[in-house]
C-alpha cells in the first residue's frame, strides 16, 4: 500500500459488492409490471402510506408470530423510519434510554425531536440491565432504542438472557422499545438470538432495512408496529411525505421474489468474514494492549484504546497518519471525550484494514 488515505470513518457496505446488474434487472420487471403504480402517489396496490402492499405482505410473512401486514410501515430508510417513530411517540421534554455508546445520527434524531437522552452502559453481552432497572424505578422514560445485533458502534451482541431482563422491564415499566436491527441476517458465527419482538410484540417496534442486505441506495428500511399505534403513525408518515419512494420497492420486491436475497447476503457474508478475521489477526498481533469485543457478524468492531489514549489524541494525528474516523464521542450521549473507536472492517479490504492497524499501532 502507498501513503494513501485510509477512510475508517463509514459504515457502508463496499462499491464492488452492489448487486449492480441485478438490481438493473428488477428495476426493468418492476416498471413491466406495475410501472404506473409506481410511479403515482397512491393505486390500487399502494393504497396507504404504509408502501407497496407486495413488499409489505412478504416482510409480514417473513416475521411470522402473527405480524400483519397492516402494521407494517415501508419508509426512505431506516433512518427515516426511526424519524418518524421517535416523533410519533415523543414530546419534547420526554425522557429516553440508548445504549451508550449507540448510534449517533438515533441519538441526534432523539435529540432534535427534544428528549432527554440518558444512555445506558454497554456491557459485553448487551447494555447494563441493573443500571437499567434503577433508571426505570427512579423515572418515567418513554422509550429505550437498543440495537441487540452487532451493534452500531461496538459490535456486541444482547444476550438472550438480557433480552428478556429488557422485554419484562419495559411491560413492567410501560416504556416502548424500539430494536434497531439492519444486520440481523449478517452473522458470521454462532446461533440467531430470539428478537426482542417475538419476546414483547406488544412493546416493541421492530425495524430493520436493505440498506446493508442489498443497497443503501435503494433507501428502503421498514418496521412493524403494535396495532395500538398504527394509527399514530401512519399519520405522522403521511404528513411527512405523503408516500415514500414507492419505485424503490417495486424493485426490492422484485429482488425478493427472484430469491435473489439469501444468494445475496451469503456473497457479502463470504466477504465481510475475511476481513473480520483479518482484522482481529492485526489487532491481536499489533495491538495486545488494546481490548475489544469479538464480534459474531455485521459491520463493526468497537476498540477500547490503551494507555489512556483518548479519540481526541488520535484526531489530532489523524492527518499525519492519514487515516480519517468518525467522531467518537457523538456516539456517547453523556458527551466528553472518550477512549473508543470504531473499526468499520466491512468497508475496508483486508490490505486496508492491515495497514491502518499498523498505522494506528505506530501512533499509539
Ligand atoms: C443501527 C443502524 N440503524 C440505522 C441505520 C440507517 O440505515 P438506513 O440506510 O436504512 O437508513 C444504520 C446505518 O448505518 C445503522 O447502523
């Protein structure tokens, strides 16, 4: 490798791995087959808000537990979708519950909807449910965002055995848990754990998107809601945006029909191992001081940085060591600085991923 600049900083799944001329093919038979449905606001088979009824009835069936395909809601991306949860079922002043560190554009969007965002420490097996459970006693929070699978920034992923702590704390409590889920299906080792939807339907709003299973691109994400909220909701969605993009999931459904998805996150699964085993090999040999949490699948890997280092040292050298990371302290609602960082492997090639290690091991 040359002296190039390494970019560490974007969780995105790499250019060459897009399934360009599928993707080509399914935008062609979508525009066949109901090309002026998708191109209107509202038709037949998108009667509601709530997106292309096809695409909705396969991720209802594909849920199973008895989702409906009535409460499931297609928007522009996850991201979106939490938007507009988070300002469906919040007021300002609310107060809510994240893992820290979680996501940070979840803990902007709580943020600037007006909450109070307290974060909840995150252990090895998931967050602190002790630490929780004081929390819930003391106030009244009105809802926890929690994403259980490989999680964005640190890997872990939530026990089963505090999945259910979770679940029986929020029917107990009365708060909503929204599980953030986009990497559920990219598990490189090890058992599915049980979704915190099948353990409280009732109380959690599940979400999940393509964006890491197909293409970002597509800006498809969706969830499934309880049918006490729907209403809600699916009002708020459609003073939003009326519709979203319902051409995108023309082409999704295409995409899933073909049976092309599974074949697909097996492709990127083949991948993104690789360079998960290839950066647990450099950081073990370059870097046995520092600690981190193995994960068993999706995007990131969260290190602990030794020797007191904090993520402000490392960005005042992140020119010199040409490398460029996304701040870590905007994961962390407490705000400060931090001793973290975010390894995103998936987007980095191994030859990438050996010579930032290197060059963090240097400045280190
Ligand atoms: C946990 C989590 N939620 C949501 C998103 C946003 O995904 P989308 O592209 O579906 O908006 C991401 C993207 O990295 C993410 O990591």
């Amino acid at each position: 490798m040359t002296n190039e600049a390494i970019d560490m900083s974007r969780g995105v799944p790499p250019t060459d791995l897009l399934p360009t001329e599928k993707v080509k093919e399914c935008a062609m038979s979508a525009m066949d087959n109901f090309g002026r449905s998708l191109l209107q606001y509202h038709s037949k088979i998108t009667p509601t808000v709530q997106g292309f009824q096809p695409l909705m009835e396969l991720l209802a069936d594909e849920m199973g537990n008895g989702a409906k395909q009535e409460n499931v809601l297609i928007g522009n991306g996850s991201l979106d979708v939490f938007d507009i949860l988070t300002n469906s079922l919040v007021e300002a002043g609310d107060n809510v519950l994240v893992e820290s560190p979680s996501y940070d554009r979840s803990i902007t969007t709580l943020e600037r909807a007006g909450c109070n965002v307290t974060g909840v420490p995150l252990e090895e097996d998931g967050l602190d449910t002790g630490r929780l459970a004081d929390l819930v006693e003391e106030k009244n929070f009105k809802l926890l965002y929690i994403i259980p699978d490989f999680q964005n920034p640190s890997g872990i992923t939530t026990s089963t055995k505090k999945r259910n702590e979770v679940t029986e704390l929020a029917e107990e409590h009365d708060f909503w848990i929204i599980e953030d889920s986009p990497y559920y299906k990219l598990r490189y080792k090890g058992e599915h754990k049980p979704r915190m939807w099948d353990l409280s339907p009732q109380k959690v709003l599940y979400m999940s998107s393509f964006s890491k299973l197909i293409a970002p691109g597509l800006r498809i994400g969706w969830t499934i809601i309880p049918e006490d909220i729907n209403e809600k909701v699916l009002q708020y969605a459609e003073d939003s945006y009326i519709t979203p993009s319902i051409l995108s999931q023309g082409v999704v459904y295409e995409f899933l029909q073909r049976g092309w998805l599974e074949p697909n996150i097996e492709k990127l699964k083949e991948s993104y191992v690789v360079r998960l085993n290839a950066l647990l090999e450099n950081l073990e040999s370059k870097m046995p001081e520092a600690s981190w949490a193995e994960p068993e699948g999706g995007f990131f890997v969260g290190l602990n940085l030794p020797g007191g280092t904090t993520f402000t040292d490392l960005e005042e050298k992140s020119e010199e060591l040409g490398l460029n990371f996304s701040d870590s302290r905007k994961f962390f609602p407490e705000g400060g600085d931090v001793n973290f960082l975010r390894i995103p492997f998936c987007t980095l090639s191994p030859e990438e991923i050996e010579e930032s290690i290197s060059r963090l091991k240097e400045v280190l």
